[in-house]
C-alpha cells in the first residue's frame, strides 16, 4: 500500500507541474472546466497498475477483451495521485448493464433506477457503472431536473464526454484508460490536485441546486485531503441551507459517517464550521457551539479527536458512541429540566430527554435505531456510573454497554464535568484481577446473547465497520 509519510502533494508537485506545463500549458484557471480531453500518457503521471487493486485490473482486463472501453473512475484516481490508499476501485464503461452482466459469472446487478453492476470477489466489489449523462447547465427549464432545479433523472446513458460533467469536483472526475495506461483530463483535475483545489464542474450554484449534498462534499474532501474550496464554489454556499432541507435524512446520516468517522472528523467539523453548514446536520450542537457552550466544545473535540485516533489505530467505531458524545449536553439539559418537573428519577428523565432529543436530531439525520439504541443505554448508564458505591455499582461492569458508557464518562469529565474521582474509580476498579475476570465472564454472556448482524446484501464494503462496539 501507498505510504502517506509526508504532504503526499509536495512529492508529487513537480511530476504534476511537468505534466501541467506540457499539457495545460499556462495557468489559465477558467480553461479547467472546458471539456478538452487531455491525455496524460502512463510516463507522465504517478500511478502504477501495482497500486490498483487485482481484481479491479480484472474487471477492467474482462471488459476491454470483450470489446468495451473500461476507466477507472473518481476517488480512486484522485487518491492514487495523492499517493493516498484508495478505499474501493470504481469503473465506469461503454458497456450496458446486460452486457456486463454477460462478461462476469461474478456480477450483481443493483439499483432500480439506474442499474449498477456489482463484480464480487470475496469482501471485496468493485462497481461498475455505464457511463451516464445526467449533468445540465440549461438549470431550471431542463427535463432533468425540478422547478427548484433538482435532479430528477440521472439515468440516462451517455458518453463518456457526458460521464465527466456529470460528475462533482474536477478532482473527481479523471478517468485511468486500461487500454493505454494513460489518465484522461477534460476539466484540469490534475492542475487542480496539484493547487489543492476543490472546484465543482459547471455553474455552480445550479450543481448545488441539482444535488445539495455536494455542499457537504466539498467540505468532506477540503478536510480529507487538507484542500480549499475554489471561491467560486465557496460562494453560493450560504444559499444552499433551504436545498439541502430536502435532501432525505437518510442521506445524510450517510454523509455524517463520512464526514465524521474516516479519520478527519476535526477537520471535517472545522470545515463544516468555516462554510456554516454544521447547522443542517446538527442544529442543537451547532447553536450551542456558536453560543460557546463550554461542554459542548470541549466535549465535540475531545470525541472527534478520539474516533480519529481509533480510526487510526484501526480499533472499532460507532455512531452511537459518536452521537452519544455530541447529544450528550441536550440530554444532560433536558433529563434535568424533565426531571425537576415531573419529580422523575435520573435514569427515566434521561429517557424521556432522549425521546425528545433523538426525534428532534433523526429529522435531519435518520439515525437508524440499531444505533439510537445503544446510544440511550450509554446515556442511563451515566446516573448509574456517578453513583459508584456498593454491589449495585459492580453490576454494571456486566452491562454490555458498561464500557462505552464508561468511555463517555471519562470524556465527560475530561471536559470539565466534575466526575474525575468517579471516573477514576472505574477505572482502577477495571484494573482489578476479579473485576476483570468478571468482565470477561459478562462478555462472553452478552456475546452469547447477542448475535451478530446481519450483512446486507448488495451492501459494499467500505471504511471501518460502523457496527461493532466501541470498546
Ligand atoms: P470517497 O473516498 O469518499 O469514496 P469518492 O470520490 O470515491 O470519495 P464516492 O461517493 O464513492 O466518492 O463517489 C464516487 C464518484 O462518483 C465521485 O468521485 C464522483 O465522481 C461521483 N459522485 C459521487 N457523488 C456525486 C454527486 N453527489 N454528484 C456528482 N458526482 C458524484
Ligand atoms: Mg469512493
């Protein structure tokens, strides 16, 4: 695999201006989005077909021997010039959905709308798609699109000229030719890897319109790849709030994990923060952390840089323990609000805090309830963590949520919640030989207990697995 040792854009910075030089000649930046092909031969670019993934050579091998045009396709060109480890291979062909269909044994078919082929091999997928036009700069009036200028239909065929601009950020839409090894430029995504630059393709307030969770895109990849955005397609960003309310919350739960467990959620909330977009995502945190709530800033960090260290040491992660974190001030807000009203004990006015909460934040993003339930148990199981004496207290030690209620704990008080003796105390106590054989006995129960879920079929694997505990 690809080392990341240094900034992997100074290694490359003067292939890239060679390449650009000879290519692109001058630095005339509205040229990039002219849609001139430009092909950079296999001597004038970094990638090696020994850092592309087997099996995706293969597929890519099968479809030329079959008469097809076969390019490796966005994040994974865009990372290999980077010299970052691409985290799936995708191709984008000539050939229809049948006729790849008929070149693999190995293939899945999925999506109703527009048909994808799926080529398994093992844990590993490579996507094939058919290259697809679906972009239009004509806005408002084109039949692709809604009154608002949304897009509607995106399933139409095309060539690969229409495969580019339908595509996002220059930076994404370079293609890696099979039959030659060259790359294939026609928006000047290299000069814009190079410069560091997100730039959308087109107009860009029409692509927002088109598709508003490019706005959220744009930040992903400034804080993934450490770039900027292009000014132009900073500009219309304070106006895309109203288009990205329509995006279903499903959708964005999704881009919540992107942004926040692949290794730059800090990043990704800096970014967030600099375009105001956090909002739409996170309103309550958002508004608490424009009004400096001091919990809630120091405990968003403190878990944001927590999930990029275990992202980074590989360790698992999951959305519960991350919206436990981030919610934890509104519940802690409202169980005593609940509480003082309806005289409710700690633990019942945190559930109540939490169906309030939680109906509130699945409006934006829809946490799905395999994950909003493990993260009400971490949140009763603070009452329970403060009150630390007695037999009672040890019986959490068995809960299968006792150590992420625990890590939430020690995050709280961390932040400055007053609970450094308690969470001390828990800690040692796990330290203890019995407690700890204990806590091996209660693991193996709840594993017992719990089986493991199931794998969606047709899902693709990608990233760290969100599912698994995070303990
Ligand atoms: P990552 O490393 O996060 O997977 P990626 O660029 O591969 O980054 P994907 O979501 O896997 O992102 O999408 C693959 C490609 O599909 C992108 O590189 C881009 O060319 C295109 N694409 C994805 N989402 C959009 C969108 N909303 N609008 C236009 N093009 C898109
Ligand atoms: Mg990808």
């Amino acid at each position: 695999m690809l080392g990341h040792s240094t900034d992997p854009r100074r290694l490359i910075a003067p292939v890239l201006n060679r390449i650009i030089q000879r290519f692109f000649g001058g630095s005339d930046a509205d040229s990039k989005n002219v849609a001139e092909p430009v092909l950079i031969p296999r001597p004038d670019h970094p990638i090696s077909r020994k850092d592309v993934s087997k099996n995706a050579l293969k597929v890519l091998y099968r479809l030329r021997d079959n008469g097809y045009d076969a390019y490796l396709v966005g994040g994974c060109i865009r990372d290999l010039v980077l010299e970052h480890s691409p985290k799936d291979f995708d191709v984008a062909t000539n050939a229809s959905p049948d006729q790849i269909k008929k070149a693999f044994r190995n293939c899945r078919l999925i999506g109703r709308r527009f048909r994808l082929a799926h080529i398994v091999f093992g844990r590993e997928i490579i996507e094939v798609a058919t290259f697809r036009s679906g972009h239009s700069d004509a806005g408002k009036n084109d039949a692709h699109t809604d009154a608002q200028g949304r897009i509607l239909r995106d399933n139409v065929y095309g060539t690969l000229e229409e495969d580019v601009l339908r595509r996002d950020f220059t930076i994404n839409a370079l293609y890696y030719n099979i039959e030659d090894f060259s790359i294939v430029d026609f928006v000047g995504g290299m000069r814009d890897l190079n410069d560091g630059v997100i730039r959308l393709l087109g107009d860009p307030e029409t692509r927002y319109r088109e598709d508003a969770v490019r706005a959220l895109r744009a930040a992903r990849f400034a804080a993934k790849l450490d770039f900027t955005l292009h000014p132009a397609t900073a500009e219309p960003l304070p106006r895309v709030g109203e288009w990205l309310a329509q995006i279903p919350a499903a959708r964005l739960f999704e881009e919540v994990l992107k942004l926040f467990q692949s290794g730059h959620a800090i990043r990704s909330l800096e970014e967030l923060q600099r375009y105001d977009l956090l909002r739409f995502l996170f309103a309550s945190l958002d508004k608490r952390l424009k009004d400096e709530h001091l919990l809630s800033t120091t405990l968003t960090t403190l878990a944001l840089k927590n999930t990029d260290l275990r992202v980074a040491q590989e360790k698992p992660i999951t959305p519960a323990f991350l919206y436990a974190a981030l919610l934890w001030p509104d519940i802690q807000i409202r169980a005593a609000e609940i509480g003082a009203q309806e005289n409710l004990p700690p633990v019942p006015a945190i559930h109540a805090a939490a169906d309030e909460v939680l109906a509130e934040q699945v409006r934006q993003t829809a946490l799905p309830k395999r994950f909003s339930m493990p993260a009400r148990e971490i949140w009763a199981m603070q009452p329970r963590l403060e009150q630390y004496t007695g037999k009672r207290a040890l019986k959490n030690l068995e809960h299968p949520r006792f150590r992420a209620g625990y890590d939430l704990l020690v995050l709280r008080a961390n932040a400055g919640e007053p609970l450094k003796e308690m969470a001390d105390w828990w800690t040692e106590i796990q330290e203890s030989p019995e407690v700890a054989e204990q806590m091996a006995m209660a693991r193996q129960k709840n594993a017992a207990r719990t089986r493991p879920p199931r794998r969606r079929r047709g899902g693709r694997r990608r990233g760290p697995r969100q599912d698994t505990p995070q303990d």
